[in-house]
C-alpha cells in the first residue's frame, strides 16, 4: 500500500502543500508547530479512522489570526493497492463528504480496509501506562480498520448502551420499565458478546507477532503476555455460549446498575492485560519496557494487517524516534524496511545516517524544500 500524491488545501495551518511521496522512507521535518503532525493527521484521516489527536472534524479547518474558519478544507490523496491505483478526496465545510474512486459518501468508514495504516505517536506511550480506555480504543480502531462491519456493530452497541443507560435512570421511579430492561439487557448481551469475541479472535492473531517482535526489541530479556481481561467470565469464544454468561452477569448487577443507572459490565469496561514474564507492565514496567511494549504493539498491529489482508499498511512515525534509544531506532528501521512510511521529526541526520528516502521541509505550514 502506498500514497503516491497527497495535496492538502485549508486544513489547520496548512493553506497549500502538494506532495509526492516515494515509495520508501519519507522524512517530515522542522521545527516546533510547524505542521508536520498537521499532514500526518491529513493523510491518516484515509484510514477511515478518527483523528489520532482526537480532534473534531470542525476544529481542522484552517482558521487565520483572528480565529476565523475558511470555508472548506480538502484533502486529495491517490494510493495503490497491489497495483490498483484510487482516488480519495475528503472535504470538510458545513457538512463532510468523501469521495472514493469517484462515488460519493458521507462517512470516512467508507475507507475502513481501504487504505490501511499503522501510527505511532508519543500519546500512544499511554497504550501501556494509561487507563483502559487507551487500550480499548486500540483494539477498536485496529478491528474497525480489519474488519469493517465491526465499526458498525460497535455504534449499535453504544447506542443500546445508550438507551439502556436511560432506562436504568427511569426504572428507579417506574417499576413497570422492568420488562422493557430484559429486551434491552438481550440486545445489549448480544452485541456485547459480538464485541468480545471480535476482539479476542484479534488478540490471539496479535499474540505470536507481539511475543516476536519485543523478543527482537528486548533482546529476548524478558517474555511479554497480552490476554483480553474482562469481569465476564469467558470459557470459549461462541458468540451464543457467551451472550448468555453475559445475560447472567447483567442479571447479577442489575441492582447495582440501577442504583448508579449506568451499565457496570460489558465490552465498555473491559481491558487487554499486558504482562512481561507474567507481571503488569502497567504497574511494574519501567519506562523503557513500557515503550518497548507500545512499539511492540503497533509493529504487531501492522503484521496482522498484513497477515489478514495481504497487504502492507503505510506507517506513520510522529516524533517518537527521538523518544526512542538508538537500539529501539534500529530496530523499527530494520524492521519497517520495504514498507511506505512517514516520520516526522525536528532533526533528520540521525535516521538519514541509515536511511534513502525522501525529505520535506515543513515551516509555517508550507513545504520549503523536498529533496
Ligand atoms: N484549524 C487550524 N487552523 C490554523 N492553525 C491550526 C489549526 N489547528 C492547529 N493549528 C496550528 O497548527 C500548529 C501545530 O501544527 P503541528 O502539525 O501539530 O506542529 P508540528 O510541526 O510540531 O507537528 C499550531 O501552531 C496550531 O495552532
Ligand atoms: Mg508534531
């Protein structure tokens, strides 16, 4: 998978840029807040995936000093695919429209398993060291990206959590609610069941890619262990076993449930358990296993894309080599050898020393030089 051309038009402080890209290594560079993260951003927005800053879609249109937005923002992007070439276009004004291959749609989902990306940011350091939040949305941004119908019955679920959220509210005061709970509890097992058995499959595909690569990263020092950690208790991962040990658990803290009115159980609460030699990383890793383990991660989420779809996911490196020790540097470039990616960066020489590529300069949100 490759980007072949990329133009980026009032998209947050960039007005203009064209770019080129080769097929190798491509270096982004300059100062601070100069929008270099700006067109990593713009280019994974193809992914179909949300911002990786977590931005709103409004909040990327390129406002001037007094804090005025421009009409619109657009981002044109060609790819290829094995040699299939396609056109995307993404356009942000009152309303979002995209366009791929020529047809319009009004969702970037449309892009989900299209063109496929891996990134890696300082943040994603929380991957290991945040709260459970940080690893649930890995895990579903990875299955959205390998399994598109997941992002779908991933906004069912959260609207039936949504709705049985309200109800829980309402129950304490209208006892008669009570039958409505036991529909809303059996849709709410069901997809929560889908969910989980989803995520556990992508673990388990996860699994020999991340033991692997940290054994590379680490030197074999230590063993690293992933494993999906929920309160529901998980024998087999048949979607019908498992929506009824979860109806069974719904049951059990229905009382607490609608004393706090909110859903204490499910796919919304659960966590992926990252261990070296059996122990917590989160608790007992020092800062350089715990980045260890966050680069092992996003290598291993690239190799299952790539074992799953056949295809090779562009990467996207933002200012973390300078996070990174010379080792841990060698090792992503060794590894990341043959693929298109992207590394942004304040100061060059040190991956050029071992890389061909290509270089841009970015200052003030213009590209200044390529070579
Ligand atoms: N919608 C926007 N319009 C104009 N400027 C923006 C917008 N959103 C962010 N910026 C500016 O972009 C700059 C940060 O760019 P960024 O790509 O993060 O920098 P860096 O080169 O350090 O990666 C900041 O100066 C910020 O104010
Ligand atoms: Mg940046």
């Amino acid at each position: 998978m490759n980007v072949n051309s990329l133009e980026i038009q009032n998209f947050r402080n960039i007005e203009n840029i064209k770019i080129e890209p080769c097929d190798t290594v491509n270096i982004i560079y300059g100062e601070n807040a100069q929008g270099k993260t700006n067109l990593l951003e713009a280019l994974w927005l193809f992914t179909g995936c949300r911002s990786f800053r977590g931005s709103k879609e409004k909040e990327m249109i390129l406002f001037d000093e007094n804090l005025v937005s421009k009409d619109f923002s657009k981002l044109s992007m060609n790819f290829s695919d094995n040699n299939r070439n396609h056109s995307a276009e993404f356009l942000l004004s009152d309303k979002k429209k995209v366009i791929y291959d020529g047809i319009e749609h009004n969702s970037s989902s449309i892009f989900f398993g299209e063109f496929l990306g891996i990134i890696f940011a300082p943040q994603h350091l929380n991957l290991v060291k945040g709260g459970p939040s940080e690893r649930r949305k890995f895990i579903n941004q990875a299955l959205c990206q390998l399994r598109p119908k997941y992002s779908n019955v991933l906004t069912d679920f959260n609207k039936i959590l949504e709705q049985r959220n309200a109800l829980l509210k309402d129950v304490s005061h209208h006892s008669e609610l009570l039958a409505t709970l036991d529909i809303w509890d059996e849709r709410l097992a069901l997809y929560s069941a889908i969910i989980i058995t989803q995520r556990l499959r992508y673990l388990s595909e996860l699994e020999p890619f991340i033991k692997d690569i940290y054994f590379g990263i680490s030197s074999g020092k230590e063993k690293i262990g992933i494993s999906y950690d929920s309160v529901i208790t998980i024998k087999n991962d048949d979607v019908e076993i498992l929506k009824e040990e979860i109806l069974k658990e719904l049951q059990k803290t229905r009382k607490e449930d609608i004393i706090n009115g909110t859903t204490s159980i499910g796919p919304h609460r659960d966590d992926i358990l990252i261990t070296l030699d059996g122990l917590p990383v989160k608790n007992f890793g020092s800062q350089g296993q715990q980045r260890s383990c966050a680069l092992s991660l996003k290598l291993a989420e690239a190799a299952v894309i790539k074992k799953i779809t056949g295809k090779q996911p562009v990467a996207f490196l933002d200012d973390v080599m300078s996070e990174l020790d010379a080792s841990r540097q060698d090792y992503i470039l060794n590894h990341i050898d043959g693929w298109q990616v992207f590394i942004t960066c304040c100061d060059p020489s040190s991956i050029l020393k071992s890389k061909t590529g290509k270089i841009f300069e970015i200052k003030g949100g213009k590209l200044c030089s390529s070579t």
